[in-house]
C-alpha cells in the first residue's frame, strides 16, 4: 500500500514547482529552481508591509518586563515608544527591528501583530 500511496504522490503536479516530482532531473533542476524564484518574487511583490522605516510604535507589555498580575483596566501596551529602524521580509512573514528613541537597539524582533502604530512617518504617494 505505501507504494501506490508513494507513486500517486510523485506523478501529482504540485503547486509549489508546477511539475510533477517523478518529471524533476539534474538537467531540468535548473529551469525548476528559476520557476520557483520567480514565484517566490512575485509573491513577495504583492505583499504591503503594514509599518515602514521610522514608524513608532508600541509593544506589548509582557516584551518589556514581565507582569505577574494584571488588574482589570491596566494598559498593554507600553508608554514608552520605540522606532523601526530595519524590516526583514522572510520567507512567510514579515519581521521588524526596534530601536528606542536614544537609539538602544532591542535584542528581539516583532511580527506585525504585535506592535502599535503611533505615528506614522511615510510619505503618502
């Protein structure tokens, strides 16, 4: 049974190369890893990051120091600002670097949703 499961699997068509992996050799390997860069820059082109370089923003409180009990009322967010100052597009999600308004870099990255605009400095097209 492993073998027909096995076989089934390598003559599908699958999304990601667009060929089926029985068809994948050394000579074609080129072409493939081409069609797949390809892919991957068009993907990434329909992709809007939601915060640009200088935005400040706010994180959540539990990233700065730990809370160990949290009354009903209390913010989560911290008062302080921080700053983008670098974005790194991975593979799947967008990652930002903060930086705080002396300059001190923090040591963790953050996910989209897990920051706060403030105050955006982009210029509007």
């Amino acid at each position: 049974m492993l073998k027909t499961i096995t076989d089934a699997y390598n003559d599908t068509v699958h999304n990601t190369t667009g060929m089926k992996p029985n068809d994948v050799n050394r000579k074609n390997a080129p072409l493939l890893f081409d069609y797949m860069e390809l892919q991957r820059k068009r993907i990434a082109r329909n992709r809007r990051n939601k915060f640009d370089l200088g935005d400040l923003v706010r994180i959540p409180l539990n990233f700065k120091k730990q809370v160990d009990f949290v009354k009903y009322g209390s913010p989560n967010w911290t008062s302080e600002l921080f700053q983008v100052y670098r974005i790194e597009f991975g593979t799947h999600r967008v990652t930002y670097f903060l930086c705080d308004l002396k300059g001190d870099i923090l040591a963790q990255r953050f996910y989209e949703n897990e920051l706060n605009l403030v105050a955006s400095f982009a210029e509007n097209d």
